[in-house]
C-alpha cells in the first residue's frame, strides 16, 4: 500500500473499531516484514486489496493506539505501544510550542512506519490541523505542497539539505545531529519512538515533559511517553521515568546538550569521545555530502577514531587535510586516525547505522 491520503482513513476507521495500528515499512524485504511481523504479532494485515488475518496475533488493550518499530539503529527493532492519551498528549504539547493555527497545514512526507512521519499525520489528526501526505520525499513534493499551502513539515538532515527551508513557518529537524548553520524557522528536536516524537525542541522541553539527568543519562517522564513494548522489557522505572540510553547534560540557562548513545562514545588512550562534534566539523568541509564516525577496536589505544565520508564527485580526501581540519575546533585526540571513503548506512529515519559501518570496515581489513 502506497502511503498517501487514504492511510488516514485507514487509521480513523481502525480507531473507530478499537483497534491499534502497525504500519509495517513496505521497502523492507519480504523476510525482514515477516520477521518484524512475528515480533509485533498483530491479528489483521491490511492491504491494498483487502483485510486478512495473521496466525497467532495478539490483540491491542483497551486504549491502544499505535504500535510502532524503532529504527532498529544498534540492534533489532521494538514495536513501541502508544495509547490514544499519549498520542494526544504528544499532539497537544508540539502543537501549542509550535503555535499552530487554523492558517497552518502540515505535510506529511516521511515514512510513516517510523515515528517522525507517523507523528505529523497523527498530530494533523487530532487537532484538526490541514494535512498532505506524500508517498515520500521529494524537492517537488516540498516545493507543491508549499504552494498548496503547506506551513509545517518534518524533515531530516539530507532533506533539509536539498530543499529551500523558508518556503515553510516552521521546519522540525530530527533523526541526527544538527547542522552547524540552520535558518531561524528550523526548530531542531529530540525525541524517540518511546516518547511519541520530539519532546525537546531547540533544548528546551515541551510543556507537560520533566527531564533529568542522572549520571549522565537522561531521563524523561511525561504523559507522551510510551505504555510499553510489545515484544521487549519496558525502560520506565517505578517513578515513571524513561531511560534513555542517551547521554546529555544541561546548561546554565537549562538547555539540554544530548552527546549521543551511550554505546555511541569512543574511548581512546582514556579518552571519551562523542562522534557528533567531530560529525559536525566533518559535514562542513567542502564536498562532503555525508560523514560518520566511529570508534574501531585498535591494540593500542583501545579504540581508534575513524571517519567515514560520502564525498561529491573528485579526489578522495586525505587523512591529513580531514585531522587538520578537525584539530583546528577540537583536541587533537579527536581527530581520525583513518578516513574511509563510503556511502553512509542510515536508517529512514536517517541516524547513521554505525554499528553496519564497523562490520563493513572489519570486512575490509581482513580483505
């Protein structure tokens, strides 16, 4: 089924029956569907030519709304269960920060098997805000849908990266860190499946959202998050705070710093190392259309840093002009010790699939 206008029916009228709904990523392979689809064991499987049911579905509980996958970025996905109350809580809370009006209307234009797209239709939804769905994202459909009246989208960075942001009011950027330069009407977020989209917008949070960080993970509780999964063991303690594996901290003024996963940091010669600074710098250089960072295991040093760059048509970049360019902004133990020249993995919800890149680097070395 193509995702267009008639997926809001579809969930309108799986709501109205009391169900929840999964929508499953059709670029997926068949086996990888099949295997995602025995891990959130849904009872129904809607198609485009009609409604079958799937052997050893488990129904929705009352009040169930979503079921959604995360992007599976270090391991195999979960299928994160949202309730019709966070759901609306989510919709309410971005709502209201981002001062939505009848005038405004959103297009929805990334895929919505992954939370980010999933969120601006189910936002549109409930609070009655114009919608235009797109099957995908393309340059054209962002520049029609701005001349058909289209206000707010979502986006990720190599989308941003190709469009012109002041056709919109207001640009959520999510899914990898920022850009060093962004337009004033870019709001960058931070969120997660289990949170039901972005809960900190520009550092800030939402209203209704409390965050915390505890040696040095944050912690978030609020009425979006999620009930639970339905194929794992949940990360929300007693208190109702989530755990979420990401390591922040706060400034002065209270804004929230999120340095990335915590099994995300590079621990060389002793050295903790965060990829999204040197990730940033890297982006900047000229010819540079993509660009990760990881940490490769190394006799010496425990781990080594090493640069991944999809760089546009040219010469190849050597090692010395990339540790040159990073020392100049940062320490020189943060600059790569070795630069590969590769297409970068990313989910679709475009966070870089680091741990595929380091399997492809150890490839390379026994090769």
């Amino acid at each position: 089924m193509t995702q267009g206008p008639e997926i809001v029916d579809i969930i309108r009228r799986a709501w109205d029956a009391g169900h929840a709904v999964f929508p499953l990523d059709q670029r997926l392979p068949t086996t990888a569907k099949r295997s995602l689809l025995e891990a959130v064991r849904p009872t129904q499987i809607v198609e485009r030519n009609g409604t079958s049911t799937f052997p050893g579905g488990e129904a929705a509980a009352p009040g169930d709304a979503l079921v959604v996958a995360t992007s599976g970025s270090s391991g195999e996905p979960k299928a994160v269960i949202h309730t019709h109350a966070s759901v609306l809580a989510s919709a309410t809370a971005t709502s209201a920060r981002l001062c939505v009006t009848e005038e405004d209307a959103w297009l929805a234009c990334l895929p919505i098997s992954h939370i980010g797209g999933l969120s601006v239709v189910t936002r549109a939804m409930l609070t009655g805000t114009r919608l235009l769905v797109r099957p995908k994202f393309t340059v054209e459909g962002f520049d029609e849908a701005a001349r058909d009246g289209a206000t707010l989208v979502s986006l990720v960075n190599t989308a941003l990266a190709r469009v012109d942001a002041v056709k919109y009011r207001k640009i959520l950027l999510g899914g990898s860190s920022a850009p060093t330069t962004l337009s004033d009407n870019v709001v960058t977020t931070y969120g997660m499946t289990e949170t039901g989209s972005g809960v900190v917008y520009d550092g800030y949070a939402l209203d209704g959202v409390d965050i915390r960080v505890v040696d040095g993970e944050i912690l978030i509780r609020g009425a979006m998050l999620m009930r639970g999964y339905r194929n794992a063991q949940s990360p929300i303690d007693n208190d109702g705070w989530l755990h979420t594996g990401d390591i922040g901290s706060f400034s002065e003024d209270g804004r929230l710093t999120v340095e990335g996963r915590r099994g995300d940091m590079i621990i060389s010669g002793g050295e903790n190392i965060w990829p999204e600074p040197i990730e940033r710098i890297l982006s900047a250089m000229t010819g540079v259309r993509d660009c990760a960072v990881v940490g490769v295991t190394d006799a010496e040093w425990g781990q080594r840093v090493v640069a991944i760059l999809d760089i546009e048509s040219g010469s190849p970049m050597s090692l010395e002009s990339v540790r040159a360019t990073v020392k100049e902004r940062l320490p020189a133990f943060m600059a790569p010790h070795e630069v590969f020249h590769l297409p970068i993995p990313r989910t679709p919800s475009g966070k870089i699939q680091r741990n595929r890149i380091i399997a492809d680097i150890d490839r390379q070395s026994r090769a």
